[in-house]
C-alpha cells in the first residue's frame, strides 16, 4: 500500500511537468535524457582561471561584494540558449559582470569603455608584431 | 542553535511546488519522501542570499536520504541504492504515506 | 557574441595581464574578463598582488591533497573517525588548507559505494582537489548520474556488484562531499606516499576505484 502510494506521487509531478515544461529550470537537470558523459578534459586557460580568481576574491571574506548563491543566480538567469551556448567560464564572467552591475560596484558605461580599452590595446600589440 | 524541526530519521517529504527564482531543492525530488540521516545546521536562505539579502533568518539543514526506487519510477539500478541530498527545512515537510519499511 | 576581426598579425608583445591567446581577437567574454578585473583593481577592491596569488593559490591546488589525506585515513584509524567527522581539521593536521567551506567525506565500504554530482551547478571540493574536470560539470553526467548511476559509473569502468548500494550525494546547498575510497587489496606494507599514489581524483569523486598493485 505505502509503495503504491509513493510511485503515485512521483508520477504526479512527471505528468505535470508534461503539460508545465517551464516549472523546471534549464539548469535543474538532475534526471534528464543526456548522451554518454564525454570524459576528455580541458587545460584551464588562464583567462578562466582569472575569472575564478575574481570571484574567490570578490566572494572572501575580507570583502563579500559577491555571494556564491548570487553567482549561481546569475547563471541561472541567463537563460537556455546562453546556457547551452557559452561555456563554463563564460556563464561565470556573465554573471559577474551582471551582478556587479546591478549592485552599483561598476557601471555600464565605465565597463564597456574598458572593454573597448582592452581590445585596442589587444589589436594594438598584435599589430605591433609586424607584417607576416 | 535553534531546535530543528525534524529529528534524525524522521520520515520528510520534499514539497511540491513549483516557484520561479534561485531554489535549491531539485526538481526531481518535489514530492518525494525520505529520511533525515544527517542535521547539517542553521545557514543563510539561498533563496535570499542570491538576491543580496544577507542578514535573513537562517534555516536548518539537512542531509535526506531517498530510495532510488522511490524517486525513479522506472529506476533501473538495485533495491538498495539511494540518493542524499541537502535540502533546507522550507522545503521538507512530516511524509504524507508511510515510508516503506 | 564574439567579435570576429579577420587579422593576420602575428604574436605581439605579452599583455601585462598575459592574455592566453596573442595572436586572435579577445572573445567577448575575454574582453568582460579583462575589463572586470582591471575596473575592480583601479576601484581598489583588491590588488595586482592579492589577484596573483590568488591565482597561484588555484595552480597549486590538485587532487594530490585529497590523495594524501586518503592515504593517512587508510593507515590511520584514528584520522579516519576524526576525516569523517571533520574533514577540514583533519586535513589542517597534514598542512593542507582546505579553506572554510565545509567537506563531508563519505566513506565507501563493502555495502556502500558512494558518488558524488551536482546537479544544479558544479559544487565541487575545489580546495581539496583543484578543478573540477569538464565531465563533472557537463549536462551528461549532471543529468544521468543520479538517475542512472550503475550505467555511469560503467562508463567510467567502473562495474559495482549488485549487492553494493550505490549511493549518489546531490551537493545541493552548503557541503562539498569526497569520497574516502577503500583501500584496495595487496597494498600491505606500501608506504603512504605509495599508497597516495594509487588514489586518483576520480575515485575521490566516487566514478572509479583506486586500482590494486595485485592487479
């Protein structure tokens, strides 16, 4: 009897997740269909690493600018497609940079002067190489 | 500390329902029933945390272990195998059937 | 999403932050990544010098901590109750700094092979054992292992007796979970270092075992 009742109940919401496919989260994915796990494995690259440094840092206790939880917020709000699309680190400095804008630490316009800084500068040390 | 709300052992049910927002119980257990097997502690909401409310009530935490066959319908494995999760105390409430002995 | 200039140019000078890939455009998420942290140094949230060693800090980070803390559990009864009880203090006693986060070490044991997922995000003993490999973090292995465990950890080699429980711990909130694996069989008399050896991150993260020298 008790064993009938269980299944019934985790039936309940399978069925329900048919006709409401939004009540679960495209991050929550405990239990769905997925091919093989591919074990091959990448090096970190070292902007990846720095991406992680940012946030240990902003997240330590010293300055708690960034909880963990908001972090995972973050990434979560980015939605399916960006989710599927950007990778592991790329979901991370996504929502970094949206969390620290919405709390005021840095603004848009100071964050995309940068960018535009940086790549310049990039382009430019690349040009300085020479022709090939 | 504060007095947990289930002891060690006791029968919990993940509730079943379906918010939007930064949750930690996972989807597939949402109305599944198991047993507490470990109290964790008293920890900041995530549900809070992750929206910049630090300083919140805390919640209890606990370790609950599930059958597999009790959240799998079609759970392929053995009878015996299980699945522990940390879920807060909002999340749990005393298992409406009998888990099975 | 990323820009795409079509240069030619060959490698520059080094950037002062070392950008990893000179002779291609930043992507856009390089670009966020570069500017973030430069913004949060000129702001002063933290220094050229906390953000190196910083870094240094997650270099140095391997499973070679987690392998060593397993060796001693498997010589060392008493380090073994003190792991299971706290896994930080314990691993403090061998001078690694496993941070403050807490670690649940689950232990394996004739009836029970424990494996360890999160399936919400990538919840992982960072500072007991580095990184996490691409595979723990993918939609494959966050989606099967708990629901299918037996066929994952097949995949991984791994073939648990039906009369073994297997049991999948979910990091869902604030524990970071290792597996203590069991200490194979004819490594009497091998050394800790020895015994070290044979641990990998994988069994520590429950989808192997270690391997036996009898083997």
């Amino acid at each position: 009897m008790a064993l009938r009742i269980n299944i019934s109940l985790t039936h309940t919401w399978a069925m329900t997740m048919d006709k409401n496919p939004h009540m679960r989260r495209h991050h929550d994915m405990g239990g769905m269909e997925a091919g093989p796990v591919d074990r091959a494995e990448h090096d970190y690259a070292p902007w990846e690493k720095r991406v992680d440094a940012i946030l240990r840092l902003l997240s330590d206790p010293k300055r708690r600018i960034l909880r963990v939880d908001e972090l995972r917020r973050g990434i979560e709000d980015l939605g399916p497609g960006a989710y599927d699309e950007l990778s592991y680190y790329e979901r991370w400095i996504a929502s970094i940079s949206n969390m620290l804008i919405e709390k005021g630490v840095i603004s848009i316009d100071e964050l995309g002067r940068k960018m535009a800084e940086v790549e310049a500068r990039h382009e430019a040390e690349r040009a300085k190489g020479g022709t090939t | 500390m504060n007095e947990p709300r289930f002891p060690l052992g006791a029968a919990v049910q993940i509730r079943r329902a379906w918010p939007p927002g930064h949750v930690r119980a996972p989807w597939y257990l949402r109305g599944c029933s198991g047993s507490v097997c470990h109290i964790v502690g008293e920890f900041g909401n995530p549900e809070e945390m992750a929206y910049g409310r630090y300083d919140g009530t805390k919640l209890m935490l606990y370790r609950v272990r599930f059958r597999q066959s009790d959240v799998w319908p079609d759970y392929a494995g053995t009878p015996q195998d299980t699945l522990e999760v940390e879920v807060y105390e909002n999340w749990l409430e005393p298992a409406q059937a009998e888990a099975a002995a | 999403m990323s820009d795409s200039h079509e240069h030619s140019h060959p490698h520059g000078q080094p950037h002062p932050f070392q950008p990893d890939i000179e002779d291609t455009p930043l992507t856009h998420h390089q670009l966020l990544e570069l500017a973030v942290g430069e913004l949060l140094m000129e702001k002063g949230i933290f220094t050229g010098d906390e953000f190196r060693r910083t870094l240094e800090d997650i270099d140095s980070r391997n499973p070679a901590d987690g392998a060593k803390v397993v060796a001693r559990a498997w010589v060392d009864p008493d380090f073994k109750a003190r792991l299971l009880t706290d896994t930080i203090s314990a691993a403090a006693e061998l001078g690694v700094d496993a941070g403050t986060i807490p670690i649940m070490t689950v232990e394996n044991t004739p009836d029970v092979h424990n494996v360890i997922v999160c399936t919400l995000c990538s919840c992982y003993p960072r500072l007991l054992l580095g990184l996490p490999p691409d595979w723990y973090k993918s939609r494959a292995y966050r989606s099967r292992v708990v629901r299918e465990p037996r066929k994952v950890l097949a995949e991984f080699g791994s073939k648990i007796p039906d009369s073994v429980e297997v049991r999948v711990h979910d990091s869902t909130a604030e524990l970071r979970y290792m597996v203590l694996p069991m200490r194979p069989e004819g490594t009497d008399g091998l050394s800790e270092a020895d015994l070290a050896k044979l641990v990998s991150r994988d069994c520590m993260v429950g989808v192997t075992l270690p391997d036996s020298p009898l083997k």
